[in-house]
C-alpha cells in the first residue's frame, strides 16, 4: 500500500513558510523556528504569531538632517584600512563574531555601545568618534567604555525632571527599556543617540563619558550679499 502523498499546495506553503522563518532568524534571535512551527503558524494564525523582521539598514538621507550615528560604518571602515587590518583579524581582536564587523560597514547591523566601545579600542581611536563623529579621532588616555553609562542617564535625567516611562515614552521605546539602560543594560547607538538627544546632551558623553556634556550650538555660516551688478 503506497503511503499518503502530501498535496503540493501544502509543500509549497512549508516552503515558503520555512523561507520566511530563515529570514526572521537571520535578523533576530527567535528561538524553535521550524518547519513545523511555521506550517502550524500558517494554519492557525489566531494561536501563533512570529515578529516582523526590524529593519536595520542605514541610509543617508540628502536634504535632511541625519542621525549622527549615520557615519559609523564609514568610519569604522576608514579606520580599519587606515590600520592595515582586515574584518577577520579586526573581529577576533575586538573579540566580536567574525561577521559583526562586515555587517556595521555594510550598514546592516546597528551596533551597540559597547560593541563600538570594543572595537574602538581595537582599533586604538576614540569611541565617541568612532560612533558619532564626535570629538578627535585619536583618544589620549585610558581606553573608551560605557563605564557608568547607567548613572549618567539616570542623572541627567532626573536633572531634566524626566520620569523613566516618560523619556521612554517621548523616544518610542518600551517603558522597561530605560531603566534597564540604568541597571546596566547594553543599547544601540541610535537608542543611545535619541535618549541623548531627548535631554539634550552629547551622546558620546552620554555613552562614553567622553567630551564636554552639552554640544555646541552649530554655527551658521551667512554667505557674503552679492555684490550689486552696474
């Protein structure tokens, strides 16, 4: 007797299915996503459900103003030919995973703090520059790191009479998200960048503790009246 044969409809929905599933493990960190799971997510999506995929890409935006964060990877990639090394030596000396360094250049991974912390020291130049363009390149002195990232959020933020669900609140973020930060939670560099911008600080000294507290205002530079045509 010649066993059952599954429709090909219900092949193709696998997968198809199982394709999405790779797709949503590749960009998070969604556990039991098989096959299975995704066949029964199909058939059932009243009882199952998987998160959207975030998007992660960064791009310049002409005409507008960009996020400061917006440069990390071409200056972690200017930095890295400037020391002669390549992403594979680069990684195991910053003690990352070999594709964490192609991703941040290539603009595909929004790193956190302490990921650029550790590569900045790898790559012997300043973090805050390195993250945000901030500051000299070249930090004389101890090393960079997120040492007391938590208690300098937590300062200016009470100096600025900001509950931690309101901050949380006023930058999208899940209500729990600052006080994790607080506690000594890792973040992204763009979080990091609007928390910073929200209270209005330097966000390499909100991350870093280095440079001076509050940014210069920019100064605008007047174009000269054109001179009258006789």
């Amino acid at each position: 007797m010649r066993g059952r044969r599954f429709p090909s409809a219900v092949l193709r929905r696998i997968f198809a299915h199982t394709l999405w599933a790779w797709l949503v493990n590749k960009h998070t960190s969604l556990p039991d996503c098989n096959w299975v799971n995704c066949y029964f997510a199909l058939e059932n999506p009243s009882k199952f459900s998987l998160p959207s995929v975030r998007a992660t890409k960064t791009e310049m935006v002409r005409g507008r103003k960009n996020p400061l964060f917006f440069g990390l990877a071409g200056r972690l990639k200017l930095v890295r030919r400037q020391a002669g090394l390549k992403r594979l030596p680069l990684a195991a000396k910053a003690g990352l995973a070999t594709a964490t360094g192609r991703d941040i250049e290539t603009g595909e991974r929004i790193p956190t703090v302490g990921t650029v912390a550790r590569l900045a020291f790898a790559l012997g130049v300043a973090a805050g520059w390195l993250a945000y363009g901030l500051g000299v390149q070249h930090n004389e002195g101890k090393p960079s790191s997120t040492d007391g990232l938590g208690s300098r959020l937590s300062a200016i933020r009470i100096a600025r009479g900001e509950t931690k669900a309101a901050l949380a609140r006023a930058v999208g973020l899940n209500p729990s998200t600052v006080a994790d930060i607080e506690n000594g939670a890792q973040t992204g560099v763009d979080v990091l960048e609007s928390l910073a911008n929200k209270l209005g600080v330097s966000p390499a000294w909100l991350a870093f503790g280095e440079g001076p507290q509050v940014l210069p205002p920019r100064r605008r530079i007047r174009s000269a009246p054109a001179a009258a045509i006789p």
